[in-house]
C-alpha cells in the first residue's frame, strides 16, 4: 500500500479544476487498486484528490479537523461531494470542538503522520503566517522528510 496525503488551496478558479484534476490523477497514476489517500476533504484541491483517490479504487481516509466542521465550512453544493466521499471513507475525527487554527494544524499534523508522501495543489506562494493552510503543511512535511509533489499546472489560478 501507498498512502499520500493531500493539501491544497480551496480557491481554484473554475478553469483551474480540469486542469488540477487531470495533475493530481497523473501523480496518483500507478499506484491505483494498492492506494490509500488522506484528505480533511475541504472544497477545491482536498475534494478533487479525494475523488480521484475513489475513482482509481483506492482507499479513502478523511480526517475531519472538529466536531462543527461539517455544519461550519461545508456549504452549498460541496455538501452533496463531502457527504458522498465521507460515506465511502474511514473517517477520523480531530478532538476539537471548533474548527480553527487550531484543529487545522492539528488536521495536517494527522495527514502528514499517516502520508508516505504528500501531494499538494499549490502555487508556491509563502506561509502568510497561518498555521494549518497549504504553505505550512508543505513546510511540515519537507521538514519531517515527506516527499511532496508539488502539482501546480500551467495556466492554473486561484479565484
């Protein structure tokens, strides 16, 4: 088994989608039926490494960062994606209350400690000083020797 954790920005503009969900399938290539993916399945990058985990016949692991966070951060029409990808996944639940910092640290700290490497939709740009996001969770991994795929394509950008 192969198990790659996932990290990445939520606000991909909508030309950006195909083109990360074509990347992130093209890194995963490979590894398919022996696969597991972690993913705190946030809309945009999370969510499109989440389904092509599934679609390849691997296996889903979802870390939920706090007990609100479905109630607080999934809305419109990421409920119906997180609630499929959730029922076909093992889900770990983060002992927070409130998702914040916080538990989004927390949530990366768990991905990284499950990941034999991590992919991560990112356009390089540095830690704003907000732990839990894109940026730091690279820097983590980089710093406890994950292998990091960093899949940013050409003419991707955030919206």
């Amino acid at each position: 088994m192969t198990t790659i954790a996932v990290t990445g920005h939520m606000d991909l503009s909508e030309g950006t989608v195909p083109l990360v969900r074509e990347a992130v399938r093209s890194v995963l290539s490979g590894h398919e039926r022996e696969l597991v993916g972690v993913s705190c399945l946030a809309r945009g990058a999370d969510t499109l490494f989440a389904e092509a985990v599934v679609e390849a016949g691997g296996r889903l692991v979802v870390v939920v960062p706090a007990r609100d966070y479905r109630v607080a951060q999934v809305k419109g029409d990421h409920a119906v994606v997180f609630d499929r990808l959730v029922a076909a996944a093992e889900v770990v639940a983060m002992p927070y209350d409130v998702a914040d910092e916080q538990a989004y640290e927390a949530a990366n700290a768990e991905l990284l400690k499950r990941a034999e490497r991590l992919v991560a939709v990112w356009d390089g740009t540095s830690p704003s000083g907000k732990r839990g996001g894109t940026a730091h969770a690279v820097e983590q991994a980089r710093a406890l020797g994950l292998p990091v795929d960093v899949v940013w394509p050409e003419g991707a950008e955030r919206a």
